[in-house]
C-alpha cells in the first residue's frame, strides 16, 4: 500500500488589524507594553515603599564587607575633603579670600558627590540590574529613583558630619539651617531626572558609564566645588560677562551655593547669582520632568536585546 501525504492548504497571513482585533477579543496585551503617562505615575506610586526598601538596602549592604561598616558613609566625603583642602586650599591657595574655608569646601564636597553620585548609579539603573529587569514587572523608573534616593540617605549622614565641622569652626546655627530641605528638594528632583536620562542611554549604550567619570570630573572642575566662582569672576577683569553668567547659572554650583548660604553665616546673598531660587527651580523641572518623559518613552525596550 502506498501512503499519501497531504500537505494543509497554504493560506495567507491575516492582516495587521485582524490579529489586532483578534487578541482584543480574547483579552491579549502586548507583554511589556508602555502605559499612558498618567498610569505610569500611578504605577510608580504605588511602588514607592519598593523604592525606599530597594535604596536603604542597597545603602546597607554598600559598606557590609568592611570592618568599619556603615562610618565610610561619613569618612568617604570628609577625606575627599580633606584631599581637596590639601591640594586646592593649600598648594594652590583657593582658600584666599574665601571666609570659613573649611566649612566652604566640606558643603561643597558633600552636595557634589550627592549629584556625581546619583548620576554614576543611575548610568547603570538599567544595565546594572538586567535580571532584576527581565525576571519582574514594574515601572523601570523605579531604578534610577531608588538609587537617588540611596545617595540622598547617604548625603543626610554625611551631613551629620557637616554640622559638627560648622559647630567646631565656630558657625552659629541659624534659622537658614531650614532653607536646606527645599535646596535638597529640588536638587534630588534635578538629579533624578539626569539620573533617568542617563538610565535610558546606559541602557542602549553600556560603554557610556565609562566616560561618565570624565564628563562629571570636567563638571565638578567647573562648579566651584574648591574655589569660589565670585572671587575668579572679580579677579578675572578682562572674563567675558557671558561666560561669568554661564559659570553661575551651572545647576551643580546653583545647588552648592545655596546649601552655603544656608548653612554658613558668611556666605553672603551677594554671592548668589540673581534670582537663584527661581534658577533652581527651573533647573529641577527642566531636569526632573524632562527625564521622567525621556525614560518613560522607552519604557517598553528595557531588558530587549
């Protein structure tokens, strides 16, 4: 006996829309699909004791390894402090015209670590945590806002520090003390949202993270974080106003002078540049809102590829 092999009829693919209609009419959504701005906030919220628990976990176990524990939380920025002080305070004589230098640099140090510190993580937010990605469904925002908000629990030990050095140099505290909660508000709503701009593009392009520690050096040289910007504009007579503005209006060193004239008595409002709060301000929306869009326009490529 011969055997027949039928072959099935060869039929033609369905359009586009009639699989769209198909998997609406039995209940399919695309896996990993973006929700609507609006939801995506939702979602996130309702994820926000994840958020702390993941940051103060990763704080936690950051220093779990060494004998000292958690105290490098405090003596990591007081020795980058101390280097700074030795080689821009000392050798090179920045302290010079500078009242309560120590205090000066130490508050600068603290509040840019805070930024180049949130940034360096949030490069990689995505890339760093691929498992955690692909394994689980969540906002992906998640990520890089947990690991600010793991920086802004280490600058708030730090800070201890910091009061300490001002009591111990002779800074009398003052009601300024408080202008500190909205300076670090919209500092973590700016570093959030660079963080998250970063997280998306780290996630593309790993290799970014490895020229992220020049880029934000560069910026840190910049900022004021050693030297004060209002001395090198007033001994630099023959500086264009435009650049003198430029320095000034860097949201790094927005941030830094205002959490100096809050903490040290002799940091003048003349040394802020004009309109600071509102600069700082919009920095922070430009930056926070800017990058939670940004992030949230990829959503769906995370953890693909």
């Amino acid at each position: 006996m011969s055997q027949v092999l039928h072959t099935p009829p060869r039929t033609e693919a369905a359009p586009h829309g009639d699989l769209a209609a198909l998997a609406a009419r039995h209940g399919l959504t695309v896996s990993g699909a973006r929700p609507s701005l609006p939801e995506y906030i939702r979602q996130l919220w309702a994820r926000r004791h994840f958020i702390t628990a993941f940051a103060t976990a990763k704080l936690t176990t950051t220093y779990s390894q060494a004998k000292l524990g958690q105290v490098w939380q405090v003596m990591t920025p007081l020795l980058n402090a101390a280097v700074y002080y030795f080689i821009f305070g000392v050798l090179l004589n920045t302290k010079r015209g500078v009242a309560d230098f120590i205090p000066f640099l130490v508050t600068g140090v603290f509040v840019w670590t805070f930024t180049q510190t949130s940034i360096m993580t949030g490069t990689r937010a995505i890339s760093g945590n691929i498992g955690l990605v692909r394994a689980l469904h969540f906002p992906r925002a998640a990520l890089p806002i947990s690991f600010c908000l793991q920086q802004l629990q280490q600058l708030l030990f730090s800070m201890a520090a910091l009061v300490f050095i001002l009591l111990a140099v002779g800074v009398p505290p003052s009601l300024s003390w408080f202008l500190v909660l909205p300076a670090l508000t919209l500092q973590f709503v700016f570093n959030a949202g660079v963080s998250m701009i970063m997280a998306r593009l780290g996630a593309k392009t790993p290799d970014i993270a490895q020229l992220m520690p020049f880029v934000l050096r560069t910026w840190m040289y910049i900022s004021g974080v050693m030297w004060s910007i209002d001395n090198l504009i007033k001994q630099h007579h023959g500086m264009p106003p435009w650049l003198g503005d430029l320095l000034r209006a860097n949201p790094a060193a927005v941030y830094i002078d205002l959490m100096r004239f809050a903490l040290i008595d002799t940091f003048h409002a003349s040394q802020l540049p004009p309109h600071v709060w509102l600069v700082a301000t919009g920095w922070a929306l430009l930056a926070g809102v800017g990058g939670f869009i940004y992030f949230w326009k990829a959503e769906e490529t995370y953890g693909r590829g």
